[in-house]
C-alpha cells in the first residue's frame, strides 16, 4: 500500500507554490501599473483602490483554482485529470519561472521608476500648488515730491496687509518677507514661488497736504493677470475706510469667507485722530530700520501719538 502524501508535498504537486508565487508578482507588476500609470491618464484614484482590492480578493481564488485545475497542452483540465497524461517537457514546466522573472523585473522598474517621478513631481509642482488665497502686500511706492513722505506708503502698505491678516481663510505673507521686493517687479513668477502667494497686491501713495491718492492692482502673479484695480482719491481723514475698502475687496476678490468679528476688525479704524496716525508711522518706518539713533526717534514718536490719541494701541504697543 502506497503511503499517502502529505498536504505540503501534495501543494508542490498540484503547482500552487508556483502559482502563489507568479501571482504575487503579477500582482505586484499590475499593481504598480495602476499606481504609476494610472494618474498619468488621469483615471479616479477610487479605481486605483479597486484594482488593488480585486488583486488581493484573487490571490486565495487562485490557490483554489491551482489546487483544483492545472494547465495541459490540451487545455486545463481538473488535476485528477491531467494526472493520468503524459509529463510534460522540463522546457514547458519551466516557463512559469521566466514569465515570474520578467513581471519582477518589469515591476521594480516601475517602482523605482514612480519613487523617481514622484520626487520630480513634488518639486516641479509647487508653483501649482499655491494656494487661491494667498496674497502677498508688496511695498508702496512713494509718488508724493516730498521723499519724507515714504513713511506714508509703508504705513498704507502695512495698514492693509494688517487688516488682510486678520482673515483666517487668507494665507498673508508677512512684512519682513515682502520688504526686499520693489513695489511693481518684472519678475511676478519667481517672486510669487519665493514667497509662496499665488496672488500680490502692488500700490502706490501720493500726498499733497491733507489729500491723498492710493492706487492699488491686485495681480494674479503667475499669469501677470490683473484681478482687480482701483485708485482712491481722498482726503486725509478718509484713509482708514479706503485701507479698510481695499481689505474687503481683496478677500471678495478671492473668495475668503469672513466670519463677523473679521468684518468688523477689517472695518475697525485703529485711531480717530489722523496725525497720531502719522507720527506712529514714523516711528514705525524707523523702527524697522534700527540703525543709528532711529530707535530713540521710533520712541518719541510713539509717545507723540499716543499724546494725540491716548487709547492708539498700536502705538503703546510699539513701545
């Protein structure tokens, strides 16, 4: 009496070492078919995880089918069957270990293909990935005869990159990054990805005693669109609703939701007395210089404004 097999030497038998094995390359090599290739043609990533799931619901119905069928010259036939025939050629039953050698290598091809690809990717596709609400405030150019009056623009500049930072749903780029830059550059592209904003804001000021013209153009930086556009002629006193109008239009024009406090801060006039509006500026623009005796000069006039508006304070804060 023969002795019966066990199950491990009947699993040699019937081949489904042999089919778990090219399985799993196969597998493998469609896998990274559908993960590589697949967003190339733009097909849904949801048809990506079907694939994957299919290839991994298929390897136990395939040991069943290998363990059940086998393939014959004549076709497949079920393993009792083919049993009774006539062996095969080594040549032929050594084939399945080709085919497994090329989808292994067509798959860690692939592989380290899409590592490559992706790393490339990541870093060509950072201009796209600028966010819609981003904005950086470029500085002001000074257009008053009056070189003194530089302090001026900065202080328009910074009053609504200010108001703009109190929007949450807006990305701002602060100050001390956009100082470097000139008010209307040539080169937009590069300095939209230096600062990471897709959007920039560039102006100019012009003061004539107490009137006082600001020009503004909001740019989309990597198309060197123009979104909007506007020049405000007004006096003196009407500087902080023409700040606070600029704020608005800006978050209207790209789409930020304000909730009802941003509104209100936006709209919020941080002093009701324009000349200690002046002299906290003046401090301010010689503040950021901190050269010299220019930090002595900050401070005295912060304390001049807050001796015009004693509740200003942005002044008592530059202190």
């Amino acid at each position: 009496m023969s002795e019966k097999p066990s199950f491990f030497s009947e699993l040699k038998r019937r081949n489904v070492y042999k089919v778990a094995v090219a399985y799993a390359v196969v597998g493998w090599l469609i896998a990274q078919i559908a993960t590589q290739i697949f967003p190339c043609l733009e097909i849904p990533n949801w048809i990506v995880r079907l694939v994957i799931v299919l290839i991994a619901i298929g390897f136990p119905i395939a040991l069943v089918i290998a363990w059940a069928f086998e393939a014959t010259p004549e076709g497949i036939k079920r393993t009792e069957t083919a049993d009774a025939m006539p062996a095969t050629s080594e040549h032929k039953k050594h084939a399945w270990i080709y085919v497994v050698i090329a989808g292994a290598a067509i798959s860690m091809a692939l592989f380290f293909l899409g590592r490559y690809t992706i790393g490339n990717k990541t870093t060509a596709a950072v201009p796209n990935e600028l966010s819609a609400k981003s904005i950086a405030v470029l500085p002001f150019d000074n257009l008053s005869r009056d070189p003194d009056n530089a302090f001026f623009a900065e202080g328009v500049q910074d009053e609504i990159l200010t108001r703009l930072a109190k929007v949450a749903d807006l990305k701002v780029i602060a100050r001390t990054s956009t100082q470097k830059f000139k008010s209307a550059p040539e080169n937009l592209p590069d300095i939209a990805k230096q600062l990471g904003a897709l959007n920039v804001l560039e102006g100019s000021v012009q003061k004539v005693n107490d009137q006082v013209r600001v020009n503004v153009q909001l740019i989309n930086a990597l198309t060197n669109a123009h979104l909007w556009a506007e020049i405000y002629d007004r006096r003196l006193t009407d500087i902080f609703a023409v700040e606070s109008d600029i704020a608005k239009t800006i978050a209207d024009t790209l789409q930020a939701k304000l909730t009802g406090s941003e509104k209100t801060a936006i709209s919020k006039e941080p002093t009701a007395n324009t000349e200690a509006y002046e002299l906290y500026h003046k401090g301010r623009s010689l503040w950021g210089k901190r050269t010299g005796d220019n930090i002595p000069k900050a401070i005295a006039f912060y304390e001049q404004a807050i001796t015009r508006d004693s509740n200003y304070a942005l002044a008592y804060a530059g202190l």
